[in-house]
C-alpha cells in the first residue's frame, strides 16, 4: 500500500522525539543496542566538548545553526508526513505496510536518519574541534547501515515494485540532482 494522504528541547528533542513517536516493534537488539549506546556517548561527548568552549565562532555558530535548524525542521516534517501511522524504530525486523512518498519523502527516502546526521554534525561544527568528527562519521555508519537493512526488507516484500521504483526517484539521503522547471521535473540534459 502507497500512501500518499496528508494528516494532519536541543539535541534532545530527536531521542525524545522517537521515543514518543516510533511504534515499537521487534528489532534486532544487538544492532540497536549499539544505536542507543552510540547516541548516548555521541551526545555526551559533544555537550561536553561544548560546555569546554567558552566561544564559538562566527562561521560555526552560522553552519552549526543552519545545520541544526535544518535537522529540526527535517525531523518534524518527516513526523508529520506520517501522521497517524508510526513508523517502526532503527532495525526493525519487519516491512512496514506502507510507503510514504509525501512531506519530506518526496525529496529524500531516509529523511530520519538525515535529520539525526544533520545534528550530530552540527554538534561537530559548533564544537570546532577536529577529533569530534569521528562522532558524526560513526553516526552516520549507523544510519546508512540502519537504512539499508530495512530497504533489504521492503524489497522482500509485497511493496517490493513499488518501493524500487521510488528507489530510482529519490535519493536515500541527500535529494537527487534534477533541474526543476516549473511543475516539470526534469532528469538529465535532453541534448
């Protein structure tokens, strides 16, 4: 089933966020387990880089907020793009029975996993400090393995056809390159 309907805190507010808002559901526990203990060793070791910092630069401040900024507004829009059906957490081990195609699906097919490595490097960017960018590298490894592991499982379900040909419009994380005119999306050059 395609749905394509509308319905109508920091870093913070992403964990608390999913906690509030993912459905629970099996997992595989070793792969999440490692997700949650990530997380929380990620987070503590950029407010900790941060509470050392007595300034931070222009430039950061501006990237960092964007970044941030950006990662809020992706977060939310993704919840809202689901409205009353949850999404299933981090390495569920089950498909889920839909596909939502609208909000900031239409642009990107992980847009959680976007939004969480948008933060963390943030994080990495307002801290200003070299070595933290092993934290969003890591993060993301994570993500990226997270994501392919639940595409493994749509494409061995009924949503299968459906799912491959979004797989083929929208990028798993960053939106595809596409000259867009008007209405009219166009995809490479018609030379």
């Amino acid at each position: 089933m395609v749905r394509d309907d509308h319905h109508g805190c920091g870093y913070g507010h992403l964990r608390c966020g999913n906690a509030l808002f993912f459905k629970a559901g099996p997992g595989q526990l070793a792969s999440r387990l490692t997700l949650f203990a990530s997380i929380a060793v990620g987070l503590v070791t950029i407010v900790a880089t941060l509470g050392t910092r007595e300034t931070v630069g222009r430039w950061a401040l501006l990237i960092g907020g964007m970044l941030g900024i950006g990662a809020q507004a992706l977060f939310w829009a993704a919840i809202r793009a689901h409205g009353i059906h949850r999404p299933s957490g981090a390495f569920a081990t089950t498909a889920p029975g839909w596909i939502v195609r609208h909000g900031p699906y239409r642009w990107v097919r992980h847009p959680f996993y976007t939004a969480y490595a948008m933060a963390f490097v943030a994080g990495a960017v307002f801290a200003q400090s070299r070595w933290l960018w092993v934290v969003p590298a890591w993060m993301v490894t994570i993500y990226v393995l997270a994501a392919r592991q639940e595409e493994r499982l749509i494409m061995s379900s009924p949503l299968a056809p459906s799912y491959g040909a979004y797989r083929k419009e929208v990028g798993a994380s960053c939106p595809r390159l596409r000259r867009r005119v008007g209405l009219l999306t166009i995809q490479g050059d018609a030379r």
